[in-house]
C-alpha cells in the first residue's frame, strides 16, 4: 500500500521531469525563431507517419536496447562503462575482419553469418576485457581507460577503412566495399528491418533481466557495485566479478555491432557505434538501471532520432535537436530524481 | 543553550522511533542518553542535528522554537553532532578538513588556522598533528578533530553519539575532560551511551529511552540496578564464565612477523585449540588489529607462518581462508562487513551456504531472514536495507550472517554498540558454537568483556605481543597495567619460559 504510493510519486516526478525536459526544448526553439509545436509534430510525424519510419525506429531500437542492457551489468557492478562506443566498434571490425574471410569460399552464408557475429561478440568482449584488466592490475580508472579504447577504436577503424579493407580504387568515409547480399541479415521484406536482431534484442533483455534479478550472479553483482570491501568480506571474489561485468556488457557492444554490419549497413563504416554507446549511458540513467523500462525508454529514444531527421529538410533546423531533447530529458529527471529524494526524505 | 525537545514524533514506516518525546536540557549540562539497541537515541539526535526531520513536535533552543532542516541549519543554531558511525572522511590533511568547514572568506589563511587550531587543541590537551592526513588517524584521534571542528564552527551544543566505542582508556579520559571544560563554559553536551559507567561518571541528569519512549529521568547519584531496570524493563545479570577448550590445534602462528607501518609484530607463536576463545587486549592501534588481519589473509605477513587445522594457508588470500571455515568480522559495519543498499534478505541469500542453484529461491531466503531476525532479536524486516537499521541492530545482523559451519571466527569489537542484554545473547550465540568445536579470536576495546569471555588472553602493547596469559588468574588491574606499557619485564620473562617450553 506504502510502496504503491511511493511508485505513484516517483512517476509523478519523473513525468514532471519529462514536462520540464520539453519546456526547455520549447524556449530553446522560441530562442531562435522556430515554432515549437511545428517541430515536435515533425518529430512524431518522421518517427510514425509511413511503415518506413516506424522500420527504421525499431532499426535503432535494436542496438539502443543491446548496449543498454550490457549497460546494466557493468551499472550493477559499480562500473563506468564509458569504453561501450569503442567495444561496439571493435565488435563490427572483427565481424566484417571474419566475413572477409569467407567470402569467396563455398561455406553456406548462414554459418558465415553465425561465425562472423560470434566473432563480433568475442571482438566487444576482449575490448571490454582490456578496460577491465586496465582497471583491475593497472590500476586505471574504467571512465578513462574506457576513454582511451575509444579513441584506439576508432583509429584502429578509419585505418582499416582506408587501409587495408579499403575500397579498390576508392577508399572513402562511405566505408568498406558492401558484402554480397546472400551475407546480410535476412530482412523484413524491403524494410532494413530484420526480425532477426529484433528477436536478439528480445531475447537479450530478457536474459539481462532475469541474470541481474534473478540469480545469485546477479546479486553478488549487486553487492560489489555497493560496497566492493564488504561483499569481498562476505566470500565474494570482486575482481573476478567485476572482470565478468565487463566481459558481458562487451559480449552485447559486440553483438551490436555484429547487427549494425550484418544488418543495417553490410559493410564497414567510419561511425559504425553511432554514437549509441553514448545514449546507453543515458537511457541506463533515465531508467533508474531497471531493466523493466528500458524497452519502452529505448522505443522513445530511437524514435526521438529518427523523427529529427525530418527536421532539417523540413523546417531548416539542425536534426541535433533531438539530441538537446535527450540530454536535457536525462538532465531534467536525474533533477527531479534528486528533488523527490530530498522531498520524500524529509517525510 | 537550553535544548528542549516538545512532543517529538518520528515514524520509520511501521516502526515508531520516538514516541511523544518531551526533554529539556539545561544549558552547562551534560545530559546522558541511556536506552537498549533500537530504542530510538540516535533518531532523536538525528532530528536535533538537522539530519532527519519529526513527524510532528518542535525544538526550542533557548525557549525560541526553531526549525532545523538540514544539518547545516543545525551549526547555524550551533548545534554540532558527532556520528556513532564515523561519516567518511576525505583522504585530506587535518588541517584542509579544518578549513573546509570554515564559514565565510573565499581565500583561508593557512598559517593564522594552523596557529588557531593549535591554541584550540591545546585548550583540550589535545596533540594531532595538523599536517597529518585524516586517514592515518584513529577512530579517538578522528574523534578528537570532529570536536575541535564543531567548535570552531561555533557548536554551543554538542551531541555525541556513543563515542567511547572504539577509543583507549587514555583517550576516553581526555574526552571526558574536554567535555566537562566545555560543560563549564556553558556548552550543553549530549551523551547517548550504552556504559553506564561512563555516564554514571560525566552525566548530571539521564533520559532513559526504551521502544520509542522516554521512560524516565533520572539525576546524579545513580543506582546501576535502577538504570538497568528502567532500560530493559528487568534486571539483567552477567553469566558465569566457563570453559569449553579441547586440546587439538586448529589454527597456529609460527614465527609470524607482520608490518604495517609505523608497527613491526616480530615473532608471534601461538596455538588456538578448538573450543577456545581469546581475547586480544591492548589500546586502540597498539597492533591487535594488524595481528588480526594476517591471521586471514588480508594482510602478508613478512615472514613466519599461519597454519589452519594443519594446512599452511601463509600467503594465501581471505577467500581461501573462508573456504578452510574461518571467517573475519571486522569493526566497521557498513564499510566492511554489510552491504549498504541491500537488504537483510539479500545478504543471507549471500552469505548462504545452501540453495546455490542459478537461480535465487528468493521465498526461501526470505522466510531464513525472517528466521534470523527473530533468533537473532534484529529489530527489522526481511526487506529493511542494513543502512536503516540502529547501529545495535546492524551488529546484530552481522553476527547473524555468520556462517554455521566455521572453525575459527575472527571478530573485532563483537559487541560495539550493543546494549548490556544483546551483548550477554551474543556470547550466549558464539558459546554455543564453541561447543561445538568453533574457536574464537577476538579483539576488544572492554577489558571487562575479555577477561569475562576469553580462556586465555594475549595483550599487546605498540607492537610487542605478550605470551598468552591465563584469563582466570589475571586481574584487571593487571591487564589494565599491561595495556598502558606496565609491568611487560615479568612478561617476557613468562614468554622465555614459555618458548623454551614449547621448543621442547
Ligand atoms: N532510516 C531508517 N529507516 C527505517 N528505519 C529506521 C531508520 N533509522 C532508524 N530506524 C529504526 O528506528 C528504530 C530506532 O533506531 P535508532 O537508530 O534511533 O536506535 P538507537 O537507540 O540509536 O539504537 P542503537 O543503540 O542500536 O544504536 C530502529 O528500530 C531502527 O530500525
Ligand atoms: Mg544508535
């Protein structure tokens, strides 16, 4: 009864954060000229108004869900993952490196596929790995550890790109020559939508879920996220722990991606995380690191980005407004977060 | 100032912590607060400092009804609390913690606060050294810069919750010197304590507290018996000592030679028998705790050797240890041995030894915490995270998530912050396992408590570790003499016997 009616006030707050979040996105457009209203219907409108849209927000979904969910496990763990963008890169090099390799033998495509996004987890894993090791014998901060993986990823992407997987003739930023389509992920009909990363994503939050609520893994997560001397005390080895955090939250950047070459662009591209590590971090803060609202959270957020698109051919305004959205709607509900606590504290 | 508190009502969910509480105490006081663990002592301080806020009723300093929001108002009406569980401190040097604190002027003059913080300390007898980093200080030294900080902040009323856990007799004598200047100069002091006999000795007046009320208060000279009875509502006597030791060794040093600077342990020997209990004696930081930890691993020894029921574990970490059924609990509750943040029921899911499947029978775990919370008498809930538990009950639950099966339990301060009653139940607890062949190391800051425990004692003094003493034959002014560096010749005379014997 008590506890219905401290859910109730914390939604509450979160939907006064939500309105606040908007209210400020409103003065910024009033700030420079735009229609307010003018713009977020053109926000709805790209995300929902032909099948098409609503494809190519379930595309983003995808890894939005992916990531968030490895999120979860180094969040429990006490861990800054901030090194996700480069283990999701790192993921989609030795995807497209293993693909490389079989094309032009006789193995069925499908297998190819199967080794090639096994590898792709493998590639996310050992990068997050690498920050993990950084922290625990090194003695290196995961934010910054996770920081300077990030930028080896990239490099090491762009040289490839340009290197030695370029394009014959025409190394571009557009990216490494297209795979042979018989190699992609089947899709759904001529959407770039495959039900098979859906069922990925599905599968893996629920997995996340259950493996953070559930087990006994999940708990002893938990208490080394909470108090790492008092769980080592209590017969937990946290180093360990923390290293297979790190390992899972890889396994997922991995296997996203593996979804964003196999899936979504069949072929190697400079910012092939697109930024959705970034916005991992963010949603796993909207959501409070409950995975129960990180489905819903992450279908909002992927529609934010696909309906910004529409922005600068219809009205002119830079499709990064969608992003000021996202950021201050993270911003404005850790505020509340923050006001309800010392609101209800005082009760 | 004159403190007063009128009608003061404070709920936890279910749990009524302070009940209608009207007190009112006299400027140049000292005031002491008495109650058992739970009783609702550190809630009522908390509202006075700003920490917590009352469901209903008021707080009048000097007549005037103020409202106190946060623990910052607290010190702007110059009332300044000390913590029973030390908050964190920064890893800064003394004199930075000093300045933070400091209320107004953006730039602070270094040498003028060096030069005030030294005219104030020694106003005390105080000697900290205001270079020193806050971390390198004992649990009494902390204790003592928290004081000076307060007051240089211009605390007129100052709260200390159960402050002499954790400190040497020597530091509890300056504490309760500087309290009784500050008495005189018109400050009010508020003790809460479960030793009677220290606010027997410093209170002027005492408010009992038990289940939320104020049952009473009484003013100096005491009856013991009274105090007692009003606390726990009947009187309580202490059990008779007994003695379960076996002969077989479980647990043996050899040579041990443990550092931890500024301490060199130099050539401990010693065997545990089943059955026994020890008690470690000596002042805060003399190296009992040093000794401690290498006996589990959780700190290397620089040579020697630590043997468990005859397997050589030296060098090996404390998980390895646990698995050889010994286990550590140490003084700081919620830094080492509980998990803030989780709650009863997911620590005895973690401390389990059974049901270790995938997944988490969370029915089952739920239904032993209950278990455990009643054998245990933990004031709480299957779901109440360890944090809002009183500091009692949280020692309580760390005493609960003991494992069964275990050899060798290594304790610290076992029964900190326990009132009288608790403490008896729990030696009743760790008896009952040394019946059944469990042996007990352990570490107290009470003399009392180990020579009322303990089959053989071994005392320590900066360093030096004496042979075991006999617990029956050793008096407390003898242990007492020993702690404070005296009469330690007879000792090593002792200990050449007892090496010489124990090499043949
Ligand atoms: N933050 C909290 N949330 C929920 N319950 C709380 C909280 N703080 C205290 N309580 C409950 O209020 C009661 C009184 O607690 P309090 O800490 O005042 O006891 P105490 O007299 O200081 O005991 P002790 O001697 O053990 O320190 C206890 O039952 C405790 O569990
Ligand atoms: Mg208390």
């Amino acid at each position: 009864m008590n506890q219905t009616r401290t859910r109730s006030i914390s939604l509450l707050f979160q939907l006064g954060g939500l309105a606040l979040a908007v209210l400020f996105v409103t003065i910024i457009l009033l700030l420079v000229d735009a229609q307010p209203m003018e713009a977020f219907r053109l926000i709805w409108e790209g995300a929902t108004g032909n099948p098409t849209r609503i494809a190519s927000v379930f595309v983003v979904w995808v890894p939005l869900l992916l990531v968030t969910c490895g999120l979860l496990a180094t969040f429990t763990a006490g861990l800054w993952n901030i090194g996700i963008e480069g283990q999701i890169t790192v993921g989609a090099i030795f995807t497209t490196g293993v693909m490389r390799l079989f094309l032009d033998t006789s193995i069925s495509p499908v297998l190819v596929i199967i080794i090639s996004m096994l590898a792709g987890m493998l590639g996310g894993a050992l990068w997050a790995a690498l920050a993990g090791i950084l922290k625990t014998f090194g003695g290196v901060n995961e934010i910054f550890g996770g920081l300077g993986l990030n930028f080896i990823a990239t490099a090491l992407n762009i040289g490839l790109i340009f290197g030695a997987w370029s394009r014959p003739g025409i190394a571009s930023m557009s990216g490494t020559e297209p795979f042979p389509e018989h190699f992609w992920l089947p899709t759904f009909q001529n959407f770039r939508l495959s039900l098979w990363s859906i069922g990925f994503a599905v599968l893996g939050l629920i997995i996340i879920y259950f493996l953070l609520q559930g087990t006994h893994f999940g708990l002893r997560l938990k208490a080394v996220g909470k108090g790492m001397k008092s769980a080592f005390r209590m017969g937990i080895p946290t180093w360990q722990h923390m290293m297979l955090s790190f390992v899972i939250c890889g396994l997922f950047a991995g296997l996203t991606g593996a979804i964003q070459v196999t899936g979504v662009y069949h072929r190697l591209i400079p910012s092939i995380s697109s930024g959705y590590g970034f916005m991992g971090l963010m949603i796993a803060m909207l959501i409070n690191y409950q995975a129960i609202w990180l489905a819903p959270i992450a279908l909002f957020f992927a529609a934010l980005n696909i309906g910004g698109i529409q922005l600068p051919i219809v009205i002119k305004l830079d499709s990064a407004l969608t992003g000021v959205l996202q950021g201050s709607l993270v911003l404005f509900i850790l505020i509340m977060q923050g006001i309800k606590q010392r609101f209800v504290g005082k009760k | 100032m004159n403190v007063e508190f009128k009608n003061i009502n404070k709920h936890f969910g279910p749990v009524h912590a302070n009940v209608d509480i009207n007190l009112n105490i006299q400027s140049g006081s000292i005031q002491g607060i008495l109650g058992e663990n739970g009783a609702g002592k550190s809630t009522l301080m908390k509202i006075l400092s700003g920490f917590i806020q009352p469901d209903s009723g008021g707080i009048y300093l000097d007549g005037k009804a103020v409202l106190i929001d946060s623990p910052a108002d607290a010190i702007k009406y110059g009332i300044g609390m000390l913590h029973q569980d030390p908050l964190d401190f920064p890893p800064m040097r003394l004199i930075e913690n000093f300045i933070v604190g400091q209320r107004g002027g953006l730039v602070p003059s270094y040498k003028e606060t060096i030069k005030e913080f030294k005219e104030l300390q020694s106003r005390f007898g105080f000697s900290l050294n205001p270079e020193a980093y806050v971390d390198t200080l004992t649990v009494g030294e902390r204790q003592q810069l928290e004081i000076l900080r307060l007051l240089w902040m211009g605390a007129s009323a100052l709260i200390l919750d159960e402050p002499t856990t954790g400190i040497s007799a020597q530091q509890k004598e300056k504490l309760f010197a500087a309290l009784k200047i500050l008495a005189e100069q018109g400050k009010t002091i508020i003790f809460v304590s479960h030793k009677l006999e220290d606010v027997e000795i410093l209170c002027s007046k005492v408010a009992i507290l038990r289940k939320g009320y104020l049952v009473g208060e009484v003013p100096s000279p005491y009856d013991t018996d009274q105090l007692v009875e009003m606390m726990f509502g009947k009187v309580i006597s202490l059990g008779d000592r007994n003695t379960v030791a076996q002969n077989d060794v479980v647990f043996e040093l050899r040579d041990l030679f443990v550092e931890h600077y500024p301490l060199k342990i130099e050539n401990v020997n010693f065997q545990l028998r089943s059955g026994e209990v020890i008690g470690l004696a000596g002042m805060e930081g003399s190296g009992q705790d040093v000794l401690l930890r290498a006996c589990v691993g959780l700190l290397r020894p620089v040579s020697g050797k630590v043997i468990v029921k005859g397997k050589d574990l030296t060098n090996k970490n404390y998980l390895e240890f646990m698995q050889n059924e010994v286990s550590f609990l140490p003084a700081s509750r919620l830094e080492e041995g509980l998990v803030p943040g989780l709650s009863l029921a997911e620590h005895f899911t973690i401390a389990g030894e059974e049901k270790k499947g995938l997944f988490i029978d969370k029915e089952y775990f739920r239904e032993k915490a209950e278990n455990m919370i009643d054998e245990y008498h933990i004031i709480g809930r299957s779901d109440s995270t360890v944090e809002s538990l009183s500091g009692g009950n949280q020692q309580r639950a760390a005493l609960a998530l003991l494992k069964k099966s275990l050899s060798i339990i290594l304790l610290e301060h076992p029964t900190r912050g326990l009132d009288i009653e608790s403490a008896i139940y729990m030696w009743g607890k760790l008896k009952e396992r040394c019946l059944q062949g469990c042996s007990i190391f352990f570490i107290s800051g009470d003399l009392e408590e180990i020579l009322q425990y303990s089959d053989r004692i071994l005392v320590f003094f900066s360093g030096h570790v004496s042979p075991p003493l006999d617990a029956a034959t050793t008096s407390l002014e003898q242990l007492g003499q020993l702690i404070g560096g005296k009469g330690w010749d007879q000792v090593f005379e002792i200990k050449e016997n007892y090496e010489s014997n124990a090499n043949t």
